[in-house]
C-alpha cells in the first residue's frame, strides 16, 4: 500500500509548481513547468505580455491549463503514484482574474479523459489574455471606486487595501468599461446558477481540479478590493461601484482551509487519482507562503520572487493607505499585512545581465568587493511601474545626493541590492513594524538561495534571516493546508499540523556595525525617495 502523500501547487508568475510531500511532512517530490521555456508557443516573457502601453500586463489562461497538462504528465512518466494523494491545495498569483465563458461549467464538468484539458477548455474564456497583478493600466477605475465608497482610507478601512491597480475590482471595472458585450455574456439559466464566472487565479487553479467552479477564498479574496475583511463577505458598495451583476459571477467567499469537495473524475480516468482525493480551497501565493513559513507573531517573511513582498502575521491591523491587509490565510481569526515590490527577481535578472554578464556568481562576486553602505551611493531601480512607492524608473544618487547618470557595475549591483532591502525596511516601519531584539527574517524565493544577497538583506535589516528548505513555500504552505484542510473539522490547528516540518535554518547574521552603518543611510534613501515618486504633470499644463 502506497503511503498517503499530500500535493501542494503553485501558479506563479514565471512558472507553474508542484510539491509533494508525505505524512511526516518530508518532501517526497517536485517539479515545474516554465512558461517562457517550456510553453514557447505562447511567447511570454517572464510568463507574461508587457502591452506596447507599458501599464498593460496580462498572461494567456490556456497556458496555465497546458502548463497543467505538461506537469501531469512529467509526473506520470516519472512514475508518481498519483492513487496516493490523499488531499491537495493550491496558490495562485494574487489579484489575476480569469472570465469563464458562458456554457464553460460543462465543458469542465464532462471533459474527456481521453484528451489533455487544454484542448477541451480552448474555448471556455471570454478574455483570453487575463490581467495580472503587474497590470498598471486601471488608475481611472481606482479613482471612481475610492470616490464611490467615500475615499482612499475608507476603502482601505473596509476591504484591507485602497484602491491599486491591480487590484481584481478595478480589473473587472475595466474589462466591463471596455468589453461590456465581454462581460455580459453571462446570463441566469433558470437554476439561478450563473453560467459565467468571474475567478481569481486561485480558484481557477481549483475550479480545474473540481470539475467545477471554485469558489474565492477569504484571503486572496482581500486582494480584490471588494471583499470586507472584518465581514468576510463581499462589499455591496464596492460590488456595485465596478460592474453590475458582480456577486453572482464570483460566487460566496469561503475560508481558506474549506474542503471544496472531491477531485473531478477526470484526474482519476486519466492519471489515476483516488477518487476520494480531497480539493481544499486554494489561496493567493503569498497567504500560502505565509503558511509554508510557519510564520510566527514577530517573524518578518520577505519573499524574494518575481514580485518581492513582505508580509507579517498581525492580530489587530490598521489599514492604511500604504500596503495590504488580507484575512489570514490559516487562521481566519486574524490577518497578515502584505508590502509588494513590483520589480523583484526581474530587475535583479536584468541587472545581472548588464553588469555581471548574466552570471550570478560574478553578481555575488560584484557584491562582495563593495563595502557595505556603497560608499554612500544609493540606487532607486524600477524598470516597470512600482507598487511601493509610485515610482518608475532608474534613479542614482551619489553621496552627497548628486543625480549621476551611472555608477561602476558593482557598485550598481550593490546599489540595487541595497536599494531594494533600504525600501522593504523603510516601508515596513511606515506600516508599524518595529525591528527588535527577537526579530527573525524567514525568506524565500528564488534570491534566498543566494548567501551573498541574504548578507545585504542581515544588514539592512540588522536582523538574522533564516531559509527553509525550500524556495517554493507557497507550494510547501499549499501541501500544508491540504494536510489542514483535512483535520481542521477535528480543530486542529495548522501550527500542530506542522510541527514536524523542519524548522528555518539559520542562513546569515548582521556584519558587526551594520545598525550604526545603515541607520543614516535609510534616512537619507527616506529623503531621496520622495524626489523619485511618480508625479504625472497634469496633462493639462
Ligand atoms: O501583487 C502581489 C501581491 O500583492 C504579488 O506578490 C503577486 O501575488 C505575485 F504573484
């Protein structure tokens, strides 16, 4: 008898990721599908199309159904037993949205085992290119909705976030402004039960592995900007500001750690699923890399991904115009406050293609032979639109504050380093985040892997920072909270669920001086990023 194993799945970004692990939480198995090298017929970058606008950004939805299928059937011929899976979860990118075609239910519900699911779900979505959370083109949907609902920090106060956007509402706002013969292509069959159906990158991640739709979950649901977060339950408010008919179409949020129900039959003609293999409701990447983390009261999480973001587990948040605060994702008692970088992993990439010859050990290398502090040179680097702050663009600053135009290429591979960590710390104080004594950094993501990175990040921070195992914890969290799922009816908790799981490994600790180094320099990077934020010339002058 096979021992029962647990799956954990990520949509990301860049790639498409499986894990899998047993009942002594020991990973078992991993995989992945890259979009850009694997799926080349889509022709993504980085997964995803940057429109000639620069502020539109979306990725093709049967790319992520085909990236499924390939994934499938790496782990088939690689002999995974997939009859032991007793339950499974998912992440997907936050704030993406995918639009079910009318008539869509049952091509899920029927499709032939005979075929990968690809060709049965070809046309199955009315946009197909969906938005992501890169997207900046909604900022007019943003004004009408914090107008609608009484401005920026009342929207803040209800739904956890003021309006960005990339943000599902002001997504769906647009799509219904631009494309409403799109989104009216939904009609009420007489069951009531709308044929179309509007779902985050979560829920279709799930709805493909129930045979069904699947509903929103609590916690990526806060990255909507329609959700109320104390409520749990959809703002009418917001709802009606965006499009009409919106509640139908995105069904009732669910806590995070449901059981949705049995895996579609599908899985078990084609690959051999149990028939009795658990769905638990998918989340956002970051709520599943909080729980992949098993972050405690006081831990800072920085992940280190295509986006980077750092969250914290927060009992009485405050929103605020600054940042996210989403339900949590494995207690829904309390909350986890979110800081999201935009230009992550892909700025690090472009930079060490231009300074290290795209090579990561000349990257670690140039950072190496730069003192810390970069004598003073401090580097602001935002090829696309940047969340935190409003920014775009490349900004070097010498040490007595002077604009240059370039700096050396180690010490611009320092400065964007430096820049990077000096904007998480900075940020992360702004939101009511105090540095302390017992302060642990837990990162993940690809970068994590990188010591020489991690040291900057010690320094800045003045804080230890632990690893775990691996860099994929929004899969990890995701195995987690099948496993969760499964026994939350019996109340136990995910903490108890996990405590087998290997602990954070102590990875780097600050250089001596680090605090007194840093300290003057995140004031100064402070001042100088008030000169960098995005402050559009009214078109009118
Ligand atoms: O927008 C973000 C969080 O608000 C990103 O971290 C995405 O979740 C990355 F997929």
């Amino acid at each position: 008898m096979a021992a029962p194993c647990y799956l954990g799945w990520d949509f990301s970004t860049q790639q498409l990721k499986v894990i899998a692990i047993d009942e002594q939480l020991r990973v078992i198995y991993e995989d992945n599908v890259h979009f850009d090298k694997d799926l080349p017929e889509f022709k993504t970058q980085g997964g995803v199309y940057i429109h000639s606008d620069r502020l539109t950004v979306t990725s093709p939805v049967l790319m992520w159904v085909k990236a499924l299928d390939m994934i499938l059937e790496k782990m088939r011929s690689s002999g995974f037993n997939f009859s032991q899976v007793k339950a499974l979860s998912g992440a997907g990118q936050q704030h993406g949205s995918v639009y079910w075609k009318k008539g869509s239910i049952q091509i899920l519900k029927n499709a032939s085992s005979e075929l990968p699911l690809h060709q049965s779900l070809k046309g199955c979505f009315s946009v197909s290119n969906s938005p992501i959370w890169m997207d900046s083109s909604t900022a007019s949907q943003c004004r009408a909705l914090e107008k609608a609902v009484g401005g920026a920090q009342q929207l803040a106060s209800v739904t956890g976030s003021r309006a960005y956007e990339r943000f599902t509402g002001n997504q769906i706002a647009k799509i219904y402004s631009q494309n409403p013969e799109v989104y009216k292509q939904t009609e009420l069959v007489p069951t009531g039960a709308p044929q179309k159906r509007i779902s985050l990158v979560s829920s279709f991640a799930a709805s493909l592995f129930l045979g069904t739709y699947a509903p929103i979950d609590y916690s990526d649901g806060s990255g909507m900007n329609l959700l109320q977060i104390w409520e749990k339950a959809w703002s009418k408010s917001c709802l009606d500001a965006c499009a009409p008919g919106l509640e139908e179409r995105l069904g009732c949020p669910v806590p995070s750690h449901s059981v949705l129900g049995p895996i579609s039959p599908y899985y078990s003609q084609r690959y051999g699923f149990s028939p009795d293999c658990k769905i638990v409701a998918f989340t956002g990447d970051n709520p599943a890399s909080l729980a992949g983390m098993r972050l405690q009261e006081g831990d800072i999480a920085i992940s280190l991904g295509t986006s980077d973001t750092l969250f914290l587990w927060i009992q009485e948040p405050t929103p605020a115009l600054e940042g996210h605060i989403l339900c949590n994702p494995v207690d829904s008692q309390t909350y986890m406050a979110l800081l999201c970088f935009k230009n992550g992993s892909l700025m690090r990439e472009r930079i060490r293609d231009d300074c290290a010859s795209g090579s990561w050990d000349e990257f670690s290398k140039a950072l190496s032979s730069t003192v810390a502090g970069n004598n003073g040179n401090l580097g602001f680097y935002f090829d696309v639109m940047e969340i935190t702050p409003e920014a775009v663009g490349i900004h070097r600053f010498n040490r007595d504050n002077e604009k240059v135009s370039n700096f050396p290429k180690e010490v611009e591979i320092r400065a964007l380093i430096e820049g990077q960590f000096m904007a998480k710390r900075i940020h992360a104080e702004k939101l009511g985040y105090k540095v302390l004594p017992r302060t642990r950094i837990l990162a993940t993501g690809g970068a994590s892997h990188n010591k020489k990175i991690l040291q900057v990040l010690s320094d800045v921070f003045s804080a230890p920072v632990f690893t775990i195992d691996t860099a994929n914890s929004a899969c990890l969290g995701s195995a987690y909270r099948a496993i969760h799922g499964l026994v939350d009816e019996r109340n136990v908790s995910l903490a108890d669920v996990v405590k087998l799981a290997p602990e954070p490994r102590l990875a780097v600790t600050p250089a001596p001086g680090a605090q007194e180094l840093y300290c003057p320099l995140l004031k100064r990077y402070a001042e100088l990023e008030q000169k960098v934020i995005y402050n559009p010339v009214p078109s009118c002058l």
